[in-house]
C-alpha cells in the first residue's frame, strides 16, 4: 500500500467517523427536545432516551471505518445492581464503548464537556453530570442510583496519551464508599490506537472491552479505606496493561 493511498484511505475514514459523530449529536439533540423538553422529564422518557443512545453507541462502536470490536463479559454481569464503573481513559471513543453497556449510566465529565456547543444538549438531557461542586453532584447522583442507574468515572481523569495507566484520582473510590456501591471495573484496550490523543485521523485497529468481575461493597470494605482501594485498583489495571502488552 502506498504512503499517499494510506493517507487517503485514512481521510476518507475520518471524516466518514466525523459526520457520523456530528450527525448523532443533531440526531440526539433533536429526540432530546421533543422527548423531554417538549414531552416532560419523566423518569420513562429519561430512560427511554438513554435506551436510544445505547443503541446508537452500540452501532458505532461496532462500525468505526477500518477496525474490529471485541466485547467481553465472562461473569455476564448485567448491570441491574447500580455501581460505581471505572474505567482506563484512553480516547474521545471510549464513551460509545462505554454507553453500549446499559442505559441506566450516568457519565460524569469535566466541565468543558458538558458546554460543548456541539454535543452539550446530549449530555445535558442525559443527566451527565459536570464534576464541579462536589456536594451538588453527590446529591443529584445519589438520587440517580436510587432509580436504578450506575455512575461511570474514568479514574484517570484524562485520556492517557501513551495508553498506560496513569494515576487514579481517590474521586470514583470516595464516591463507592460514601455511597456504598459495589465497583464494577471495565479495561478498553486498543481504542488509543484507533484514535490517540493528539491524533488528527483514524488509524486502523482492534478494540476490545472487557467487563471485569464486580466486586462488592463488603469485599472494598474489608480491603481498607478509600485511599487503600484506590492503590489496588491502580496496581490492577496496572498489572492487566502489561498482561495485555505480553499477549500481543
């Protein structure tokens, strides 16, 4: 294959993933509008509408130009016990890996996300909650969980631009515990090579997500304070990149 088809192929798969993206946020925006704005914020047309965007990260994660998608569930965990679900950070796709799992997920996200001129509406009308003031969000995401709906935190914080584990912030850990929540941790791997973090195209690849095994709230007691949990959960990931790395 040539340098200049390579480019080319590459173009002509990056702006197919643009206008799909571009198209779904004014696809959302616009069911987020007459389902809830004009038909009311009932908790149905709240969960009617995060089942929409199920569908739709699940169609996109299963079709981006030029890779493969592998999703992994051994225990068959199902998601109807809310959680606390953490997650490796590696790429501004990791969200439809994420979304595809369940439609009670709330997202939190940093501030800029939720203003975002393009997709701010989606994330608005799908109650993904800005960390920001702490207190606010604990109550509005305490409110979430009693109907049933997990939270997703990316402990990291950031995309990591080499796709290692960087440090966990104590944020995801200090929410479990207050609230009493089991952990359920997902590992992505691939997705920072489809699109790295600095990246101006796609590049073809594998992805993969694993669900790995929930753990409950009487074994994160019994491993310690939040601070101690979140060094294990670190070492964890830690040790599941290069088990990851050996394997290719």
């Amino acid at each position: 294959m040539t340098r200049a088809f390579y480019i080319f192929r590459q173009t002509v798969y990056s702006i197919m993933g643009l206008c799909y993206f571009l198209w779904l946020a004014l696809d959302m925006t616009v069911r987020g509008f007459v389902l809830i704005t004009l038909g009311g914020a009932t908790n149905a047309h709240k969960l009617r509408y995060h089942r929409i965007l199920q569908r739709k990260a699940r169609f996109a994660i299963n079709h981006v130009p030029g890779t493969t998608f592998k999703y992994m569930n051994p225990t068959n965990e199902t998601f109807e016990r809310p959680a606390v679900i953490i997650c490796n950070h590696q790429s501004h796709i990791d969200l439809m890996g994420i979304m595809m799992l369940t439609p009670k997920l709330i997202i939190l996200t940093k501030e800029w996300v939720w203003k975002n001129p393009f997709y701010g509406l989606v994330i608005r009308y799908a109650d993904y909650f800005p960390i920001s003031d702490t207190k606010q969000m604990t109550d509005k995401i305490e409110r979430m969980v009693e109907k049933g709906y997990s939270v997703v935190i990316f402990p990291e914080g950031t995309r990591s631009e080499d796709c290692r584990i960087h440090r966990f912030h104590r944020g995801a850990f200090y929410m479990a515990e207050q609230l009493q929540m089991d952990i359920i941790p997902v590992f992505i791997d691939g997705f920072g090579k489809v699109l790295p973090k600095k990246a101006k195209h796609l590049i073809p690849g594998d992805m993969s997500l694993e669900v790995m095994p929930r753990i409950k709230r009487s074994d994160l007691t019994a491993a310690g304070d939040y601070r101690a949990v979140t060094k294990s959960m670190h070492d964890r990931y830690v040790r599941k990149h290069e088990e990851m790395c050996d394997n290719r």
